[in-house]
C-alpha cells in the first residue's frame, strides 16, 4: 500500500489546508479593521440602499401575483399607498412633537441633523411609493381607468415638486444656512402628507364608479371597461393638444418660450391698456407673462378638453376649429402663437 507523504514538517495536509485557510480569514479580518473609514460608510450606503430595495421588490412580487384579480390589484395599491401615508404622518407628528418640546425648553427648535433625518426618512417612503407603484402600474395596465390613469399621473406632477423642494431645502444645508433647514422640512412634511391624504381621498372616489372585471376569466390584453386610449399628442381633431400632452409639458416644462416674440409683440404690435385672447394658451404661460407686465390685459383660451381643469381654471376651453364661439366681450388682438406647422401633422 502506498504511504501519503507528509508535509513540510511532518503537518499533515488536513491541517495544512484548516491553517492555510484560518490565515485567509484572519488576513481578510485584519484588511477590513484596516480599511478607511470613507470606504465603511460607502459600504454601509449601498448595504442600507440594497436592503430597502429588497423590500421593496418583495412588495412588488406580492402585487404581481397572478392570482390576484384587478379588484384584489387596485385594494393592494389604495392599502399600500394608504400604509404609507400613516408612516408620512407618523414622521410629521414625531417632528412636530420633537419641535414643540425643545421650544417648550427654551431652545429654538430641533437641530438641522434631527430634521435632515426626518425629511430623508420620508423622502424614502416617497422613492418606495414611486418604485413600487411604477413598476405594478406597467405590469398591469389591464386593471387601470383612465380616470385611475390620470390621478397616478398626476400624483406624479405633484411628487416632482416635492423632490425638487426636497432639493431646494439640501441646498440650504449646503449654502451654510443650516439653522434655517428645519423650517423649510416641517413644511415639506405637511405637504407630502397632504398630497398622499389628496390622492386617497380621489381613488375613493373613483373607485366608486370603478367596474370590476366579470366572473369568467379576462382574455390576455383585456381589461374591465373601455380601454385606455393610446398615447397621442394631439386629440382626434388635429388640433387641440390631449390631456396627457398637456400634462406632460406641464411638469417637464417643456412648454414653448415664447417670450422673445411677446416683448416685440408688446412693443410694435399690441396697443397699450388692450385686452388680448390667446386662443392657443396651453397652461396660460403667455397670458402670465402679458399679464406681469402690467401694459395688456390676456385672456387664456385653449381648446384641450380639459385644461380647465389641468389649469386651475385659469385657461378656458373654447374650440374655435370646431363649433361657434360666443364670447362674454369682445378683445382688440386675438393671438395664437403655435406655427400652422403644428397642426394636422403640418399639413
């Protein structure tokens, strides 16, 4: 029979190989005491940003369950969204305590620390909101009306805004005004409940009118109602912008500038104390600006269906292409500054 050769030393290999690898794991353990604190907190920032992640995927796996119908769908998007409002306002609640307290003791309110931490942690809850819901929102259009449609959209808008003052008040801290951040984050808390407590009370309300799918299986594609309409800049008609068009210049401004052209409009054109119709107002950007300057007086006029409504009431709809117009007065200059070019796919 043939004898195994020892080692170096007489050490047999199982204990050559249980000390090679005791020297591997102390070596590793001994680099990682060693390594830079910068590197720690990088390390502890992507683990913390993994872990949130995970959970957030969890949350999708259970809203894309199969065996979930479009009632059972659209009860886990109220009661997740829902879920998440009660956090929102459990850190409001918990900052204004924190605020009152210290105010109570003589000092002037929490430190800029306390509520950069209370804004991040619900600035999270909103980053899950949009994760989560994007994500089931794709995965399920079948279950959306266009009504649940325009809310999640605008919902959106509203949220872009809160981001960018979520910015505006890190621009503080980083200015050197550090003292006046927890101002701008108790009001940046009251609004970001507002706008989840708004949204809950809208999806109530449409989901009044909601009709669940039948009994019997859907077909693949189809869904309960009248399908969403395709996505098209413009309304059948050629002319009017439609109301997803309308939404999206609104919050990606992406509107037309057209200020060169109204100040040499202003200054050649437009006699002074006139009252303008802008026919082609979109959001009512170029009636703002006539308006500011205090020499004109505008009128807002768009024919998109609703951007009376996308507008806060300030743009009306009037449809001069398609049925006559009977004005409450009459105007000096009638304006509609989109070239023809823009119409009827520029025929």
């Amino acid at each position: 029979a043939m004898r195994r050769r020892p080692t170096a030393r007489g050490t047999p290999p199982s204990l050559s190989f249980l000390a090679a690898a005791l020297a591997f794991f102390f070596t590793a353990a001994v680099g990682r005491s060693a390594e830079r604190p910068v590197c720690q907190v990088a390390e502890a920032i992507i683990g913390s940003v993994d872990t949130h992640l995970r959970e957030w995927d969890n949350q999708i796996e259970i809203g894309l369950n199969e065996s979930m119908n479009c009632s059972m769908f659209l009860e886990f998007v109220y009661l997740s969204r829902d879920r998440i409002r009660t956090q929102l306002d459990y850190i409001r609640g918990n900052f204004s305590a924190e605020e009152e307290m210290l105010r109570a003791g003589g000092a002037e309110g929490v430190a800029a620390t306390t509520a950069m931490s209370h804004m991040s942690t619900a600035a999270s809850l909103v980053s899950a909101h949009i994760h989560i819901h994007g994500v089931l929102a794709a995965a399920r259009p079948e279950c959306l009306s266009e009504n649940l449609q325009l809310l999640f959209l605008m919902s959106l808008r509203r949220m872009k805004t809160l981001l960018e003052g979520q910015l505006r008040n890190l621009w503080i801290v980083f200015q050197g005004t550090a003292e006046f951040f927890h101002q701008g984050a108790s009001r940046w808390l009251i609004e970001v409940v507002e706008l989840f407590e708004a949204d809950l009370k809208t999806m109530e309300q449409i989901m009044v009118s909601w009709q669940p799918p039948p009994e019997e299986p859907m077909a693949p594609g189809t869904r309960p109602g009248p399908p969403l309409p395709a996505f098209s800049q413009r309304e059948p008609d050629g002319v009017a912008l439609s109301t997803l068009e309308v939404l999206r210049r609104d919050v990606f401004e992406e509107w037309p500038r057209q200020k060169p052209a109204l100040r040499a409009l202003l200054r050649h054109v437009f006699p002074r104390d006139s009252h303008i119709a802008d026919f082609c107002a979109g959001s009512g950007r170029s009636a703002d600006f006539l308006n500011d300057t205090g020499l004109v007086t505008a009128y807002a006029f768009d024919p998109s269906p609703n951007i009376k409504l996308l507008s806060k009431g300030t743009v009306d709809t009037v449809r001069l292409h398609a049925e006559p117009v009977q004005l409450w007065r009459s105007f000096d200059i009638a304006l509609c500054l989109p070239p023809p070019r823009n119409f009827w796919g520029g025929g």
